[in-house]
C-alpha cells in the first residue's frame, strides 16, 4: 500500500491539471475577443483600444506624455460602478463612472494599460504611453 501512494499521488496531479486545462479551454472558447482600433488620444497621437458594450474615456494622462515623477494617476471615466483595471492596481468607477487609479512607472517608455468591466461581462482596453524621466 505504501508502494501504492505515490502513484495514486501522481495519478491525482495528472488528472486535477487535465480538469483545469479543459477548464481554461472552455472558457477561452466562449470569450469573444474583439479586433483592436486605433483612436486619437487628446495629444493626437494613436491609442490601443479594444471594446465590447462599454464606453472608456482616459482623461489624463495624455498619451505620449513625459513626466519627471515615478507615479500617475490615470483618471477617466466609464459604466458607473464598473471595475477599473490599470496596471498592476485596481479599484472600482463612481456612481458617475469617474476612476482615478494610480500607478507606479518605471523608468523610461511605460505602456499604460486600463481595462474596465461591469457587472454584465462588458468590457473595454486601451492603452496609452507614459515617459518616466527623472532628468526632466
């Protein structure tokens, strides 16, 4: 019986990892993903966007912005009450739909990417660039 154990061990890894691969395919399959646009940001310079069922505007920063601090904070607005996504940080739009998030930048070209979502699986992406010069 002990010799038995770490079969039935490996045997248990073996099938939970093929649960959660067919798992992960499934919902993939069902995920329809939008084709990226290009839209204009206030500088005039060109943004990634991807959208489905919810509107996302970026107030600041502008893309293509160079700023001298290591820190943004990215304010916009979007569905009320929707999830705000940017970066690595998190947090959630007014009863309006106004965010302001913040984020850490590292030194450099930052690609700034905010991602929304409401309570119905709606969605919305884009990206801007922000420039970290500490010499500026």
């Amino acid at each position: 019986m002990k010799k038995m154990m770490p079969l039935f061990f490996i045997l248990a890894i073996v099938v939970l990892a093929g649960i959660g691969v067919a798992g992960y395919a499934m919902r993939k399959a069902s995920i329809k993903t939008p084709s990226p646009t290009q839209t204009l940001s206030p500088s005039g310079t060109p943004s990634s966007q991807q959208q489905q069922g919810i509107s996302l505007v970026i107030s600041s920063p502008a893309n293509g912005l160079e700023v001298a601090t290591p820190n943004v904070t990215v304010t916009g607005q979007t569905a009320p009450n929707a999830e705000v996504f940017v970066n690595d940080a998190a947090g959630r739009a007014d009863a309006i739909g106004y965010f302001a998030i913040g984020t850490s930048l590292d030194e450099g070209e930052n690609t700034v990417i905010v991602v929304v979502n409401d309570a119905n699986g709606n969605f919305a992406e884009q990206e801007i660039t922000v420039t970290y010069n500490a010499g500026t």
